[in-house]
C-alpha cells in the first residue's frame, strides 16, 4: 500500500524538532512513505529551509509553498491536495514517530479495508522522549469513538492515516482555529465515515506549559464556542448536548494552569 506523509511547517517551528520529526518519519522507519508532502505555511526561516533542503536530498519529498500564512487547517487543505495517494499519513512538525508506527498501521488497514480514519494512542513528553508525563488513550472502536465526539475529540490528530476521498468528501480540513482536526472528524462522522483506533502508543507529542496556556482563558472560550455552534448547526449535536458539552469543558479554561494541567492528565488517560 502506497501512502503519503503530510506535515505543515510555519515560522515558529524549532528546526530542530522538525529535523527529528523528518528523521522519525524517514530513517528511522520500518515502512517508509512513499512520498513526504510539506507545507510551508507562510515564509519560514532559513533553518528550517535548511533542514527541509537536507531532507529533500534523502527523501522524496514534494513542497507545498504558501505565500502567506494561513494557519493548520488551510495549510493541511491545500496540501492534502498534492498527495498522491489514497491513504496520507499525518505527522506534526515537533512530534516523533515509533520506529514501527507505519508498518502497523498499514498492516491494519490492508486487514480491515473498509476503516476511513485509523488513529493510535500518543504519549506526551517535555524536554525529552523518554520524560513521558501523559499517555492520551482514546476509544478503540468506531462506535465509541462517534460517542465521544459529542464531547471531546476521540481521535489524536497527529497519529491518523485518513483517506483522502474521505477527507474531501466531508469538505476537506477548514479553518477552525484549535479544532481543525476534530471539526474534519465530525463532518466525516456525518459523512459515514469508519474510524478506528489501535490500542497503543506509536506518536510521541511534545508539551509544555505554552500549549496549557493556550487552552485557557477568553480568547480560547470563544474559539470554542464557535465550534461546538458549528457542529450543531451541521447536525452533528444536539441543542442538550451542545449545552453539556459547554458545561463540561468552559468552566475547566478558567482555572489556573496548574489544576488544568493535573486535570488534563487524568482526562488524557481515559
């Protein structure tokens, strides 16, 4: 089975963690993609042109140059395009792929053909891989998975093979500033798609105190807001589940970052 890898890069990306994102992804894969598609989301800095130039001596990788920056979901909309193939493996630009990561996925797909969104279990890491701090577990099963969506995202982004009909059948990613990924879940959920998660860890996703701080406060209330409005006005809620899902997750942005954190953590492992 033929598939791409997909990664957005913008200006602020370490060069160093995209170096080890590409190595993870490349050299140290059991199964390697067939080609690397990556979008420069805006003007980047020279040394992440250097490292992307490196790694074009090394891979196949096809270049995806935006003139402005768009942010995550028009980034992966466009780039999405230029896949080749059916199936497009996501990777973020900080995160570190398992040595065998793709070779299980594609394994299970060739197995159970009929799955639109095949997802796994990431552990979440500061300063170093091995300071693992939190393993986000996720439901296996398709039916659970639409279950959870009414709440909170059962699928970890950077962990997915998608296939692309699905993908732009369902209107492709948009923009959906924090939600990009679980507003593609639920608008292919609508669509019929089958998701499915492998009960286990094959991502490793870089944390820190910024990505709490950004889950926090006014600014981010309202981004959420507008997306839970946005799946009841596709269908996708309820107006009883839109209001629970507001009372469950609005209070938790005001409470300070290290409660929210304690509490993110437990709600990572179930």
């Amino acid at each position: 089975m033929r598939f791409s890898a997909l990664l957005s890069v913008y200006h602020s990306d370490d060069p160093r963690y995209l170096e080890e994102a590409l190595v993870s992804i490349w050299n140290a894969q059991t199964l390697k993609p067939d080609e690397v598609v990556i979008v420069n989301d805006g003007p980047v800095t020279p040394e992440i042109e250097s490292c992307i130039s490196r790694f074009e001596k090394i891979a196949p990788v096809k270049r995806v140059c935006l003139l402005e920056n768009r942010g995550l979901g028009l980034a992966l909309a466009e780039g999405i395009k230029y896949c080749s193939f059916e199936w497009v493996a996501r990777m973020d630009s900080d995160d570190i792929a398992d040595t065998y990561r793709f070779e299980k996925q594609v394994a299970y797909i060739h197995d159970f053909p009929d799955i639109d969104v095949l997802g796994t279990f990431i552990e979440e890491f500061t300063s170093t891989p091995d300071n693992v701090v939190a393993v986000r577990e996720v439901p296996e099963r398709d039916l659970e998975i639409k279950k959870m969506l009414k709440i909170r995202n059962a699928v970890n982004h950077v962990s997915v093979f998608i296939r692309k009909d699905a993908v732009l059948q369902a209107g492709n990613y948009q923009s959906m500033i924090y939600f990009e990924d679980y507003y593609l879940w639920t608008r292919m959920a609508l669509q019929g798609a089958k998701f499915h998660n492998l009960i286990e860890s094959l991502v490793k996703v870089r944390v820190g105190d910024a990505m709490i701080g950004r889950r926090k406060g006014r600014a981010y209330v309202r981004k959420e807001l507008t997306f839970f409005r946005s799946l009841r006005e596709i269908g996708f809620i309820g107006r009883i589940q839109y209001y629970k899902a507001i009372i469950l997750r609005i209070p938790l942005r005001f409470l300070p970052a290290g409660l929210l954190t304690f509490i993110y953590k437990k709600l990572a492992r179930t």
